[in-house]
C-alpha cells in the first residue's frame, strides 16, 4: 500500500472524530469537553458549560489536524500499512493522544485534576480515534 496522504490524514482524522464523538455524547458524563473549559478560561468569560459548541469545534479541529499529522508521521516509520498494522499504529497513537491531552492540555493548560473515571473514558475515546485513524488510512481512499 502508498504511504497515506496529508489528504487521507486529515479526512480520516475528520471521521474518526465523528466516530469519537458519538461514543462520547453515548458513553460520557454529559460533561463539557476539555476544549469547552480550554474556550472558557482563554476567550470567553463563563463557565465551559456555556461554551459547548466551541468546545465541540474546536475538538473537531484538534482531530483534524491530528490525523493530517499522523498521515505525516507514518512514511517515516517505514512500516507497510496494512489494516492491521494502521490499525495498531492508530492504537498506540490514541495512547500517545490521551497522554498529551491529560498531561499537557488538563493538568498544565487548564490546571485540572480529572477523575479516574473521566481518564479512563478519555483514554477509551482517544483509542476509538486512533482505530478509526488508522483503518481510514490503511483504504487509500483520499
């Protein structure tokens, strides 16, 4: 299989962020995203709850942008991609996800301390990415 291109990364990130969202808004607290609380403390000036839809915008960008960059990563790995192998690379690459977002954009940006119970369903939601990521990629469709 070619290697993905920027093309595929960011469609596959589009979808694969659709896919997380709805497992999400299934699965979740019916809690605001960290995106919500990320809009609340540097643009707007009332709670997350009040900033949903930016939230939710701005998330979809995040997984876009995302995928464009994972489809960047992957010729460098020079690993064939095969579904099973995009698949496995889109897993480990949820992983490295959920580490950035609850290190990084949680704890250090947003000064957050989640629940055990919301870092697992992070953790969940970021694998669902990375599986639908990589399985995107491993068609060539785009």
């Amino acid at each position: 299989m070619a290697d993905p291109t920027i093309l595929g990364g960011l469609v596959g990130g589009l979808i694969a962020t659709i896919v997380m969202t709805v497992f999400m808004m299934a699965l979740g607290d019916d809690s605001p995203p960290p995106t919500a609380a990320l809009w609340s403390k540097y643009v707007g000036d009332g709670p997350p709850e009040e900033y949903m839809p930016q939230g939710m915008a701005l998330h979809m960008l995040y997984g876009i942008g995302a995928g464009g960059a994972f489809a960047v990563a992957v010729p460098f790995l020079g690993v064939s991609l095969t579904l099973a192998t995009a698949v496995g690379l889109g897993l480990v690459y949820g992983i490295l996800l959920t580490v950035v977002g609850m290190v990084l954009w949680m704890r250090i940006v947003l000064a957050m301390e989640p629940e055990p119970k919301t870092m697992g369903l992070f953790f969940v939601f970021h694998l669902i990415y990375g599986g639908v990521l990589g399985a995107w990629l491993s068609l060539g469709l785009v």
